[in-house]
C-alpha cells in the first residue's frame, strides 16, 4: 500500500477526488489548471474507470472479458481498449518470461494489468489539462504521478511496511521526474492472492512485498506482481535487469533487498 505525500505552502490550487470503483477506492489530485476545465476532465476519467469496470471485470458476468473468455465474442467484437490491454498483457509476459499471466485456472483473466494501466491512463487524461502542472492518481495503492505539485516541491510517495502496520518501509520521491509511478505486490493487504502462473496456485515465496517504481504505473505493476511470484533472489536479478526500474523487496525474515539505483529515489 502507498500514500502520496506532497505538502507545500506555494503548490497550486488543487482538486482532490476519490471514487469508489473496480473494488477500491482511486484518489485523484490534480494541481493546476482552471478548475472547471480539470473538473470535467477528472469527470471523464471517473468515468474511463467505470467503463473499464464494466469491459475487464471478470466478477461480472455481462463484462465483455467474462463473455470472450466463455468464447462468445472474438478481440474484434470487443471494445478497442481489450485489444490493447491483452496486446500490453501479452508484452509483460514475455518481458517476465512467464512469471507475470492472463491466464488463471486456464480462462483469460487480466487482472493483473487491468488496474494499473486503468489509472495510468485517468492520469494521463487529466494531465492533458492547460495549465495543470501536476497529477496523482492512486487506485487502491499503486500510483502514477505526473509533474510535481509545486514548485521545487516533487510528489513523494509513503510505501508501507508489510511487517509493521502504520509504519513506512520507504518514501519514495519524483524528484527530477516528470512521471514516476508506484506499486506494490504482497500478502499482507490481500492475503495469498497472487498465482505461480507454472503452478497455478498461490505463489509461495520468501518474501511478504515487492514494491516497485518506474515511469509507467501499467508495467511497475506488472513487475511488482511477477517479481513477487518469483522469490527475491530471481526477482531482484531479473527487477536489475530492466532499464529504468527500482524496486525494494521485503520478505517475510524481515531482510530489506533493493536494487542498485533506488536509493536515488528515496527522500
């Protein structure tokens, strides 16, 4: 779990939202910008998340990703945005070797994606505001941020500690970034809700929490889920591998593993 932090008593004027959607809770907050024009777009990208509840949901058996795994419509016949989640899907698996799947108890599910590339992309829409200089977008802990909140005042971003509730684990800062996101994968939250896509059932590794950042929240999410599967002595090799990735591992022995270049990012 993260919380955004950014405090400062020259920031711009801010609009601040939360919405209640795809079973958590997504906090907006937008600094900048004229405040009717970034109220109707954080309208439309309330109501982006809504939509993509209705299409990817596999808990409603209507959504079309319920129906195309029950074979009754093809990619084509679905909305635009399946085509491109299962084509971003398709890349994340391939990058993670397997580790990260759309696939669960052998039916499409991509869960996994879904929510980080959905509020990637609500932050983006609303950075596209003139005159915002800056956007967080949380859904349900995993983060994307977008310019900064002030001036010479970045985003910071509070990771929990697995181990301790109440307490950080690390802060995280967007300092020298224009976009940075977020996310966590554990079992503290949501209990052993992550899947070994070679077994297919829960994943039972050493560690209690993989948090990790790099530009784009669709794949820091992504990663943060196949690191965990993997165990952190694969995870941390592999998470080194990838240009432009940080990340800090927890496990469950209490032992703090990060990669080489996250330091740089704490404050």
């Amino acid at each position: 779990m993260t919380d955004t932090v950014a405090e400062s008593a020259a920031a711009p004027a801010a609009v601040r939202h939360a919405e209640e959607v795809m079973g958590t809770v997504f906090s907006f907050d937008v600094r900048g910008g004229e405040p009717v024009a970034v109220r109707a777009a954080l309208d439309e990208a309330v109501a982006s998340l809504h939509r993509v509840n209705e299409v990817f949901s596999t808990y409603r058996e209507d959504s079309q990703v319920s129906r195309m795994a029950r074979g009754e419509l093809t990619v084509g016949e679905c909305g635009p945005e399946v085509a491109e989640v299962l084509e971003l899907g398709a890349e994340a698996e391939r990058v993670s070797d397997g580790w990260f799947s759309m696939r669960y108890e052998g039916r499409l599910d991509p869960t996994g994606i879904v929510k980080g590339w959905a509020t990637e992309r609500a932050a983006r829409l609303i950075s596209r505001v003139a005159g915002v200089s800056g956007v967080s977008v949380n859904g349900g802990g995993d983060v994307q941020l977008l310019g900064v909140p002030g001036p010479e005042r970045p985003w910071r971003v509070g990771v929990s500690d697995p181990l301790r509730p109440g307490g950080l684990a690390a802060v995280v800062s967007a300092a020298g970034a224009d976009e940075l996101a977020v996310a966590t994968s554990g079992t503290v939250e949501r209990g052993a809700h992550i899947v070994d896509p070679r077994t297919g059932r829960s994943a039972v590794t050493d560690l209690v929490a993989v948090t990790v950042v790099a530009p784009r929240l669709t794949w820091a999410d992504c990663w943060a889920t196949a690191a965990f599967a993997m165990g952190s002595r694969e995870a941390l090799a592999w998470l080194e591998s990838l240009p432009d990735v940080e990340a800090l591992l927890i496990t469950a022995g209490d032992e703090v593993r990060c990669t080489g270049g996250l330091a740089a990012r704490l404050g």
